[in-house]
C-alpha cells in the first residue's frame, strides 16, 4: 500500500530540487544550479530513507514498541555491582539524587563508601527467568521502592506490551499524602 506522506514529500522534493535549480538556470548561475540540484537530491533521499525507509520508521503506519530498549535500572538510578559479604558479586542499582518517593530507597552516601543495609540498593535479580515475569516482579519491586521505570512502571501501575495495567494494589496515602502500594 502506498503511503501518503511519502507521495507528498515526493512531489514536494521534486518541486523544491527542479524549482531551485531552475530559478539558479535562469539567472545565470549554473554551476549553483548544478551543485544545488545535486546536494538537494542527495539530501531528499537521504532523509527520505530515514523517514520512509523501513517499517520502523518515524512516517510508518506500523506501531513502534516503546521504549525501543529498557534501561538497566530504574530512572535516575545508576547500576551498581554490590560485593557480597559471602564474596559473590550481585547486580543493583543506587539512588544518588534521592528520587526514591516514599523513602523506600535510601540515597546512596555521597562519599561513595558502600553501606551493608540492604535499604541503599535496588536489586536487579530475580527469581524469574520469562521477559514478561521478570518485568513484573522487577515492577513490583520499582513501585515498593516509590521509583518509576520507563517500559517497566510509571510508578502507579506495571506496563506491559499492551500498554498500562490497573494499580499494582489498593493505593492508600502515606503521611506524605501520596499512594503507596499495599
């Protein structure tokens, strides 16, 4: 199927790419005619191949999944391998601007020295190994923790691929005023 847009910005580059050169041609500048003509067609299907090229393309009329790729760690936090008193190595994420709403989180020390409460470090493992499952306990993690995470939660409710589902749990307020899961 024809797209449009893309007949629309075919026939608005051949109006802009001739018209150029031709009103170059008539006042005697044809050497600017000819490099105009040719860094203008250049550029036309230059973009017109970013634009229209593939079927993820901006002007497509098929749906691009969002976000194209998910961070590794919840928003603003910054991924941090935490050493295990047993010696092991465990992949987690810290708070070092205090976004965490409901204090669930608690900032990372700004002098960097690593403290043993489990309550500085977001952990990234999980007891599921499906990409949906592991979503939805890393969200529920997230939402507990008063953080959001772009294609995991908006800090209310878990995204799945069908896009936003129902509160995680009754939302009641905190003494900040606001909810919190149950």
């Amino acid at each position: 199927m024809f797209n449009i847009i893309l007949g629309i910005y075919i026939i608005v580059a051949i109006v802009v790419i001739g018209g150029g050169a031709y009103q170059l041609q008539r006042s005697s500048q044809t050497t600017a005619a000819v490099l105009f003509f040719l860094g203008a067609l250049v550029l036309f299907i230059v973009f017109g191949n970013k634009w229209f090229g593939s079927s993820s393309s901006v002007f497509s009329s098929t749906p691009v999944s969002w976000p194209p790729t998910i961070n590794t760690c919840p928003d603003y936090l910054v991924f941090y391998e935490r050493a295990m008193p047993d010696g092991t190595k465990q992949d987690t994420c810290i708070d070092r601007l205090g976004v965490s709403k409901n204090g669930a989180l608690k900032m990372f020390p700004a002098d960097g020295v690593a403290p043993a409460s489990d309550d500085f470090y977001f952990s990234l493992g999980s007891r599921r190994t499906d990409t949906a499952g592991r979503n939805q306990e890393l969200c529920q993690r997230a939402i507990s923790a008063g953080l959001t995470w772009e294609g995991i939660t908006n800090g209310e409710s878990c995204i799945t691929s069908a896009g936003p589902v129902a509160p995680v749990g009754p939302a009641t307020p905190s003494s900040s005023g606001c909810p919190v899961s149950a």
